[in-house]
C-alpha cells in the first residue's frame, strides 16, 4: 500500500506533541545540554544539494544571493524537523540530517523519505513564487548502523554521524541523483518500498565502494521514470 505525502506526515507525528523537538536540541549550545557519548545506531542519513545554485550565484550580488539561500535552507529544514530529523549541518548550499537519533524511531527509514519528498515538494512551491530560473536539488538517502555521538575537540564539539552508511548516502547524492530526484541506497529501500513505489537503477560502483551498490528512486507524484 502507497501513502501520500500528506498521509504518512499524520501517520507518523500523530505523537509530536508529547516529545522534544528536535529543532530545539539543534540549537542548544554545547554548554547547555549534556555530552551526547558516541554510540552503534540504526540510522538513516539524508543529503541534499542544491543543483546549479552556484551557476545562479554568479548573477547575483551576494546580499541576493544569501537571501535566497536562507529562504530555501529555512523551508528544507522546516520539512526535516517535520518529520523528527536531526539537522547535522548545512554545506554550502546543500544539508545533511539523519533520523533515528537522538530521539529513537523504528520508522526513521520513511521518515528520512517522507522529508526528501517534502523538501522538494517546498523547493517547488518555492519556484513558483520566485523570479528567476527555477532551483533543482539532489537527494540521496541511505539507511544502516552508524556511530552517532558528539565528535570533536574539547573546544568544539558537534552532534553527528559517522561510518560508511553516511558516505554511500553522499555519494548517492553526488554521483547517482539527478537534479529534481531521490535515489535511496538498498538498506532503504528494502525499509520503505511498501510505502513509496521506487524505481530500481543500474547498479553502480560508488567511488571508495569495492561492491555495486543498487540504488533506487523515489518516485513521486509527478514524475515518471527516466
């Protein structure tokens, strides 16, 4: 059985109310909250990117510039916290979160999937009212046992994610999705695909991967195959 976007959104928060945001354990400072001992998780790790942003960087002057990439970052981060993600940090003009932890969630696997389509879904939205050529993003997801836990100096330390489940789902991002896609790793997929119809890729060799990986996309509403 399929769910739209909308339906699994009730779904899966229907018990929000009554547990922490994680929006809020984000923006703590280090001082404030307690250390966070790194640990085995079952996770599942999203990244996104912008497609072409730079290229539209270069027509604007960077005050324009900035302010478009808040906008679109604020609407992405709105649709990750949505479904309990854990934002782990903005790159450039692209973001990476994980679900699953710190706040544990047998479901994180369509959660983390259920943001991505979200996120396009806002970054769509965002296009329409925009003057300018329309923003693509790339997504790629991948689900597996990590090492989550606060990483760093004693000066600096971040809440986040380790291990080779997040390097395939940047390197899904990078080098499988194609602007305007989802493509999720296997682990996902076998977690997801009585929720969301998936389209099965040409397996591929991901650079640092000695074995094929078979990727998956996501197809939403809109789209077709390739």
């Amino acid at each position: 059985m399929f769910y739209n976007v909308d339906s699994l959104l009730s779904l899966l928060l229907k018990h929000i109310d009554t547990r922490p945001t994680l929006g809020t354990f984000r923006t703590l400072r280090p001082a404030a909250r307690h250390a966070m001992a790194a640990e085995e998780a079952d996770v599942t790790v999203l990244f996104a990117d912008l497609a072409g942003f730079t290229s539209l960087a270069e027509t604007l002057d960077p005050s324009a510039t900035l302010q478009i990439l808040n906008q679109v970052l604020e609407q992405l981060t709105q649709a990750l916290f949505e479904f309990e993600g854990t934002l782990d940090k903005f790159h450039g003009d692209g973001v990476m979160a994980f679900f699953g932890a710190p706040l544990h969630a047998d479901d994180h696997a369509p959660r983390a999937v259920a943001a991505a389509i979200r996120m396009q879904e806002l970054l769509e939205a965002f296009n329409a009212g925009a003057h300018g050529p329309p923003l693509q993003m790339r997504i790629g997801i991948n689900s597996g046992t990590a090492i989550v836990g606060d990483v760093g100096a004693p000066q600096r330390r971040d809440y986040t994610v380790i291990g080779d489940v997040v390097n395939t789902a940047s390197r899904l991002q990078s080098s499988v999705a194609l602007p305007g896609e989802i493509v999720i790793g296997q682990e996902t997929w076998l977690r997801v695909q009585e929720t969301f119809p998936c389209e099965a890729l040409e397996p591929t060799r991901l650079r640092g991967k000695r074995r094929l990986v078979q990727p998956y996309r996501v197809l939403c509403a809109h789209e077709g195959t390739r």
